[in-house]
C-alpha cells in the first residue's frame, strides 16, 4: 500500500531564514505530487505540483520553490521566510482521479 | 472557474444525532467529488468520492450521492459519534493537463458531544 512521509511534522523559524520542507512517498512509480498551504482557519491553497522528476508548476506567486529531485521526493523551499508563510503544509500524491495526503508540517515564522 | 460551497460551521450535534452537511458545486466538464476529514493536528483523510453523476460514496456510516440535477454532495450519517469530531472538507476534483487540478470548500467543523 502507499505510504506518504513529511517532515519535520514541526518547525518554528525567524523571520527570513530558510526552509526546506520534505515529502516522500512510498508503494507507487511516478506519481502526481502537490503542495498545498492550509491558513488557520481557512482552506487549502495548490502551491505547487509536478507531474515527474524536475517538472514543477507553480500556482501562486510566492517566495516559495519546489523542487522533485527523485520520484518519490518532493521539496518545498524558500530562501528567506515571511511572517506570511506561517501555517500548515500539506504534501499529496494522486493518480489520476484522487489525491492522498500526507501528515502535514506545521510552520511558524516568528 | 470551479468553486465549492458548503455549510459554515461549526456544527454541534448530541451523540447518536443525524449528520447533514451540504455541499454545491459549480465546475464545467465532469467533475469527480470528494469527501475528506481532517482531525486536529492531521493531514486530511479521503472519506469518501464519487465519479459520476448519481454515484454514492460510503465509509465508516458516511454517505453522499452525485446529484448533478441540483450540483450537489451532501454528507450524510445517521447516527454520529463523538470520535467524528472534526473539519470535513468537500471537494471536486477535474483532470487538466495531466495532473487533477482540486478545489476545496472552506471546510465546517463538526462538534459531537456525549
């Protein structure tokens, strides 16, 4: 069966430090692969998806990357974090017509 | 654009009550929709998804039917309980240019209590 790993499951950091979130995925070749941003209180937000390796789109302009080393990986960066990068990310994997999340890493920029 | 609307919340209900939350849709093509849960702290939890029009997804007592006449999947279960506490998020979900591209409602919050 599929399994889908992220860490940290917590992480507190300063004003424009870096970041880089992981997302592994395990029991499936080349899946779909998301990141999503979840505001307190509010939806969920498609930041980024890759449909395989080095394939990334992004839907929101931010000071966030991501990247898909292997194909199982996915990675969530930024080069200097924003109080307004706080919140919950959630790594998915899907086929084609249903996507499974992952545990999610809570993010708070001080 | 493709949008979903449900039920604001929070929604507090006695255990052992009937569960309703209602979701409408607004998507062109043909749409897949879902069900997740998210318990406190956690990812979210596929509940439950129906494909086509007049589908009905199930799981754990939770059930919804495609209505593609009113746009509508609402969940339901007839007798809740209090382990059933949390945000329940309807979804669609459509394919475009290889990847499904999902829109999510805005989630409502069931409170159970004994």
């Amino acid at each position: 069966s599929q399994t889908i790993h992220q860490w940290p499951a917590t992480l507190v950091q300063p004003v424009g430090s870096p970041l880089s979130l992981e997302c592994t995925v395990e029991g499936t070749s080349n899946p779909n692969l998301y990141w999503y941003r979840q505001a307190a209180g509010r939806g969920l937000q498609l930041l980024f998806y890759s449909v395989g390796i080095g394939q990334i789109s992004s839907e929101v302009p931010q000071n966030l990357s991501a990247s898909r080393p292997q194909d199982r990986q996915f990675i969530l960066s930024s080069k200097k974090l924003l109080l307004s990068d706080s919140g919950f990310y959630l790594c998915a994997w899907g086929t084609e017509d249903t996507q499974y999340f992952g545990p999610g890493t809570r993010l708070t920029v001080l | 654009g493709n949008s979903v609307t449900q039920m604001e919340g929070p929604v507090t209900l006695s255990e052992e009550a009937f569960l309703t939350i209602n979701c409408t849709y607004t998507a062109t093509g043909y749409p897949s929709l879902f069900w997740y849960v998210q318990y406190p702290g956690e990812g979210l939890q596929l509940l439950l998804k129906a494909t086509k029009a007049d589908d009905k997804g199930s799981n754990k007592g939770f059930e919804a039917t495609y209505r593609k006449e009113t746009t509508s999947f609402h969940l339901e279960k007839g007798s809740v309980q209090v382990s059933d506490s949390a945000v329940y998020f309807c979804a669609l979900g459509v394919l475009s240019g290889g990847y499904q591209k999902v829109t999510f409602g805005t989630g409502t919050k069931l409170q159970v209590i004994p």
